[in-house]
C-alpha cells in the first residue's frame, strides 16, 4: 500500500467527543465522501450488536460493559448523545451504506485500567500545548478554548483548523507528548482495523477518533500488516458483558464530575438544534425560568443589562455571536451584587464546591439539562432487570408511594427482604424510613418510600454485573463488602443486612470473620454494636428467617465476654460520657436479660460491675453505667456512696450519662433513692460549680423521653415542698447553655463589683 493510496483513501477525522461543531463536520465529510468504511473509536467487542444502536432510542444512551473476576467487576461507560461525532458517524455512516465499525479495544482490557469512561480525553496530558493556547488566545481554560476556536467561530477550513489544533495538541520532535502504555495499546489496534479497512475496501475510508489519536494512526496506518486483527479475548475466568443504558445530561456534565467532553449538555443540544445565536437566546430563558420559579428574583432591567454585558464581552473576545462563556459570564455580573467565595465554575474545569453562590449553582443547572435518555422497548437487557420487574410486580411493589410491612406476616416479610435487595444494589427511589435494626429494640413493622426515578433502569442494568436475580445480585454485594470488611462495625453491618435480605446462609461466613475480630479487638464500643445486631437476630429469629443458626449464640458469647474484658481494665482520664461504651454496656444488659444460657452469670456481671464502679481510675462514665448495670440486676445500690469518687463538677453529669444509660429503667420505676441522692449532690454544689457541671449534667438527662423528664421533676418538686414541676422542664425560648454563660458572667461582674466596693446598696 503506497503513501499516495493512503492519501487518497484514508481520511482520519480527529474530533473532541460530543462536540456539535465536529459532529456537524463529520455528518459533512460522510456525505461528501460517500466512503466505503466509517471506522470510530469504541469498544470493538461491540460490532455485532450495532444494530441495537439503530433501534429508535431517545439520546443520550450509553455503552455499559463490565468485567467481573470473582467479586471485583470493573464499569466502563461510552456515552452517545445527538451531538457526540461519533453517534454522527454511526447514523450518518448506515444512512449511506457504508461498513461501520468500532475500532478500539474493549472496555475490560488493561489499556482502559483505572478509566470508567471511554471518551476520558487525553486532556490531562495535554496541559502544557493547551496552557500555550489558552494563554494566547487569552481564555480561562480548555473550554473556553474550543468555543473559541470551533464552536462559535466561522466554519470556514473548520477541518485544517481541527488538525491543526491537534497536530499541536500532540506535538512533534522534543514537543510530543508522550504517549502511556495504554494510547499505544489502542492506537495500534485501531491502525490494525484500518489498514484491513483499506485493504479490503476500494472506496475512501473515514476514521472518526479523539483528535489525541490522529496524529499517530495516521502515520501508523502506512505500515503494517492489512490482516483484519483479533479482537483480544478476556483472561481466565473473567466474565465480561455488555449492555445499552439510558443516559442523562445530568452524568454528561463535567460540573457533575464527568471526566469527558463538553460542560453544559444542554447549552450544547441547542447549539447542536439551533445554532450560536438561538442557542444564546434560549438558555436566557431557560436560566430565567429555573432563577424566578427558585424565587430569585430577575427583572426585565437585569435581563436587558445582562444582554448588554454579553453582547459587549463578545465583541471584546473577538467573537461574531455570543458563546456559553461570554452569556455566562454576562449573566452572572447582571444578577449577582454579593462578593463570590468561590471563582466562577466556568472558569476551570472541575465540580461545583461548596460555597458557590445561589445564583451561579442554578445557572449551571439550568445549563446541564434535565434530558434524560429512553432505550427501544426491544433493546436485549442483562436477566437482572426482567427478574427484577417481575419480583416487584409479584409482590405488589411496583408502584410509588409511602409503604407499612409487618414484618410477621409471610408476605410482607417476602416483600421487606426485596426491598432490601434493592437497598443493597443502590436503587435510586426506594429509601427505608424506620424498621429493624442492630440492638435491642427490634419492630416488626418497617416503613419504606417508594418514588419514581430517571435512574432506576440504568441502575438495575448496570447491576445486572452482579447477578441474574436479584437475590443473587445482592449478595454478590454483600461478599464484595465482606471481602473489603477491615473492622468489626463493618462485619457487625453485614451480619444484620445478610439477615435482612434473606441471605441467612451467608452470615455462616460472615459470622465466623466477626468473632475472629471480636477477639482482636480493643474497641469496646465496636464490640458492643456486633453484640447488639447479634442479639437482635437470635431473638427475632421470627423475623428475620435465621432460626437454629448456633452461629448467632457463638458470636453472642465471644461478644460479653470481651466486653467484660475490656471494660474492668479501661483506665482514662475523666472526659465526656463515650456514648459507644455506654452502649455497649447496654447490650451486654440485654444478652444476660433475654440469652442467659449464652452470656455471663448476672451475679458473674454484678461482681465486675462492682469493682468497676468503686474504681477510681475508671472513667466517670463507666463507673455511673457500671452501677447501673449492677442495679438492673438487683444488687443494691447505694448511689451516693457509689458517685462519691465522681461526685466532682467536671465529673458529676459524666457519671449520670453512664448510670442514666444502663438503667433509665430503674431510675424511673424507684420512688425516690437515686433521684434523691442526685438532687443531694446538686443541691451541694456551689453555683460556680453547677455552671461548670450544667452541660455535662444536660446530657445526662437528655437520656430520659420529656414524659419521664417531668415525672423526675414532679418527685423533685414534691421533695422540696411542692411546686410547678411542668415549668420545671418547659422548654425555654433561649439555649440553657446561653442563659448559664450569661448567669456566669453575672456571677464575675458581681465579684468585681464586690471586690471594688462597688456593690448597689452599700457604701461606696
């Protein structure tokens, strides 16, 4: 094959991805050319379902391939909308009968490691010969650049401005950019499909790729061998696959971390539609629209001046029609008066962060679109999807709404366990409100909300990787998160999720992971949580399906009895109550209450609550919960004696979190005893000094409902002689905390006074 051949036949059109101005050139180019082969960059595993793309789907759709090896599956994404150049080449290229091909390696192999989406362009490898450009052409960034240059400027030679700009792009001689591993994989085996093209076609030859690509295939397509290559086979035992998955313009945006392609999907379907000016004209509108229906207000004065500044900033920018830039930035001077935090998001490439201004966060909404993509009713999906729909419909939920399970009855049972599923596989539009969870106090009902979403159907087809069904797409989840579990909160989640999704069988394994890092653990309060979800599903057996399982009892044992363990030798400093310890004293409560056969002795817990609460290198907290502990199970307790270690300012309402914590109960069922005993202990302390225990003591009846808040203020009220106790416990119209800062600084003004003989009332 001669170079002149090649200059005759082949014709490489670079292109940026969904870029209207290089999809417009290639629709123009085809039919100019009328070419025997339209070749372009996608997986080329695909080809022989490419009549799955000529179905009539409303645009943007996708290519979703994955790639799953045991329990790792590896996503890749290759976006089409109406504007992308390569869905251009696809229509274009059948309209006129050429042979159309993907030509790029599939998305599971190694040169596509790391990359979620095909179209990522080599941008990031570019930033030198773009900085140049940008710094000439005097623009915020790359795209601003293209407008500048493709977008919005004169279509004259649009073709040779395009190669020359990516001749530049990749550069020559010392300037090249170098090419990774991965460019060179491609781009080797995108010369391979076209020398074969060229070789088994005597018409011209049309290659649609990343501009970053042209300059190399190109030139690699002028040696070589014209065998047609092979497309590469996945390793062993990787199972790989392929579907079509509806689109948004809201996962096109690079303002919502798209890594490819233009921002602002919506401004660019209508330049696409309708061209710079119209374009221009009705995003105003859309913008204004989106602003006043927020309640921003914008007036015909601030639209009027808003023309003005863009039509000024265009002419500035050297620009015949308004470009995205040029209204943006017209918009944003009109309607924002305040200082910005944040640079305009435009002005870099990124997502939006936080401290954006109001009014720009809804331009750049009203810019992305809500467009979302429609696949043909008769486009093949993975068996997930069908088995899913027909669950939902068996079971009556596949309709939107606010739903109530009892969880004994056998069909809402059946019906929780879906749900979860769906929970586990991130179903956008299905959310759990309340209903079991890890710990003592399990219900039978659970309360859902089931809402319509755009992304519900890609969603299940992308999870189609997981599993045909969708019990078995969810416990795929449920392994890949046992295999990544590196603590015990962690493994204590799984335990409760596996048994709440119907997979019962799996927690055997989980299970036996838990106890292993129970007994290495040294955090009480993780320990705690294991035991609680534990518990929870030995009792409620009923409910969760997981009857005669000996794993949960063995989990349960290993649990007390390294709580034990670790609390009788917790020595720390006094600070503020450990909410996680004092909960897991709770859960080892319940296991001595409900599965005495499993945990301690209550007297075996009473002696090491005892020693605990008189010790006084143990922390206020686990000494006042240690005492509890000791109560619930009838050991008597003498309060005061117990809080005289603890009984300090800075220590006082630490001990009552642990005391109120564990036995809540039992403080409220006794007539007086403790109440009396605290209402001495307060009662003793200075009024400095009750300032400096208030938030801690604050937290420590935050532990009571209000209902029983009051009835320890009627029995207070009633020791002191009667009285209010409902204005006790009202709430105030200014935080406690507030009015006792005041109260100190009251107490330091009056000693100031007395120590200056300044005092009202007395000689001066």
């Amino acid at each position: 094959m001669t170079a002149d051949t090649l200059t005759d036949r082949l014709h490489v059109q670079g292109v940026r991805h969904h870029s209207p101005a290089c999809a417009r050139l290639v629709a123009d180019r085809i039919e100019a050319l009328r070419p025997a082969a339209v070749l372009i960059e996608g997986p080329a595993d695909f080809n022989d379902r490419l009549d799955e793309l000529a179905l009539e789907h409303e645009l943007p759709v996708a290519i979703y391939s994955y790639a799953s090896t045991d329990l790792a599956v590896r996503r890749s994404w290759t976006p089409l909308c109406d504007y992308s150049p390569e869905w251009a080449a696809l229509t274009e290229g059948r309209r006129i009968g050429a042979d159309v091909r993907f030509i790029d390696l599939p998305a599971w192999h190694d040169a596509f490691s790391g990359i979620e989406n095909r179209y990522s362009d080599a941008e990031r490898r570019y930033t030198d010969a773009t900085d140049r450009l940008c710094r000439a052409f005097a623009v915020d960034n790359t795209d601003a650049l293209w407008d500048h240059l493709v977008e919005i400027a004169d279509t004259d030679r649009l073709e040779a401005r395009l190669d020359q700009y990516f001749d530049i792009i990749r550069g020559e001689g010392e300037d090249a950019v170098d090419a990774s591993a991965s460019d060179t994989a491609r781009e080797a085996h995108m010369a391979a499909w076209i020398r074969a093209a060229l070789a088994e076609h005597d018409g011209p030859v049309l290659v649609v790729c990343g501009g970053f690509h042209a300059p190399a295939l190109r030139r690699l397509a002028a040696t070589g061998t014209a065998e047609p290559p092979e497309i590469p086979s996945p390793p062993e035992g990787t199972e790989v696959g392929g579907f079509l998955v509806p689109y948004s313009f809201k996962r096109l945006d690079s303002f919502g971390g798209y890594q490819s392609g233009m921002p602002s999907p919506e401004y660019y379907q209508q330049l696409w539609e309708q061209g710079p000016g119209p374009a221009a004209a009705s995003l105003v509108q859309r913008i204004t629209m989106r602003l006043r229906s927020k309640g921003i207000h914008v007036s015909t004065s601030d639209l009027i001046g808003a023309r003005s500044l863009t039509d000024g900033l265009a002419r500035l920018r050297g620009h015949h029609r308004p470009g995205r830039t040029d209204l943006l930035d017209g918009l944003a001077s009109a309607l924002i008066s305040d200082d910005l935090e944040q640079p305009l998001p435009w002005t870099r490439r990124g997502t939006l962060t936080p401290g954006t201004h109001p009014v720009v966060v809804e331009m750049t909404a009203a810019l992305t679109g809500g467009r979302v993509g429609r696949l043909h009713p008769a486009t093949p999906a993975p068996p997930l999807v069908a088995d899913a729909q027909a669950e939902l419909e068996r079971l009556g939920l596949d309709k939107d709404g606010d739903l109530r399970l009892d969880l004994v009855k056998p069909r809402d049972l059946e019906r929780s366990r879906a749900l979860h599923c769906l929970r586990l596989l991130a179903l956008p539009g299905v959310s759990r409100n309340s209903g079991p969870a890890a710990g003592a106090d399990v219900t039978a009902e659970e309360h859902w909300t089931l809402r319509p979403h755009t992304d519900r159907l890609p969603s299940l087809i992308e999870a189609g990787a997981l599993g045909a069904t969708l019990g078995d797409a969810a416990q795929t989840v449920l392994e890949q998160r046992l295999d990544g579990a590196d603590d015990l909160n962690a493994l204590a989640g799984l335990l409760f999720d596996a048994a709440l999704c119907g997979r019962a069988h799996l927690t055997d394994s989980i299970g036996t992971a838990v106890e292993a890092a129970v007994a290495d653990s040294g955090d009480v309060a993780a320990v705690g949580r294991a035991l609680g979800a534990a518990l929870a599903l030995w009792r409620h057996d009923h409910l969760f399906g997981t009857a005669g399982s000996d794993l949960y009892a063995a989990v349960i044992t290993a649990c007390c009895d390294r709580v034990l363990w670790l609390v009788e030798g917790l020595h720390a400093a006094p600070g503020p109550a450990d909410l996680g310890r004092l909960q897991a004293l709770c859960a080892l409560r319940d296991a001595v209450r409900h599965a005495p056969d499993l945990a301690p002795t209550a007297e075996w817990v009473t002696r090491s609550a005892d020693r605990i609460a008189l010790d006084p290198q143990a922390p206020p907290d686990l000494r006042g919960a240690a005492l509890g502990l000791a109560w619930t199970f009838g050991a008597p307790t003498d309060a005061a004696a117990a809080a005289e270690g603890a009984a300090s300012p800075d220590r006082l309402g630490d001990w009552l979190s642990g005391l109120f914590a564990v036995a809540r109960e039992e403080v409220i069922a006794e007539e007086q005893g403790v109440v009396a005993a605290v209402d001495d202990l307060v009662g003793a302390l200075t009024e400095d000094e009750f300032l400096v225990a208030l938030p801690a003591l604050r937290q420590a009846f935050g532990m009571f409902p209000p209902r029983e808040r009051g009835q320890i203020a009627e029995r207070i009220v009633s020791a002191r002689g009667g009285g209010d106790a409902y204005a006790l416990t009202a709430r105030l119209d200014v935080d406690p905390l507030t009015t006792a800062a005041a109260m100190a600084l009251e107490a330091r003004v009056d000693a100031v006074l007395e120590r200056e003989h300044l005092h009202f009332g007395g000689e001066s």
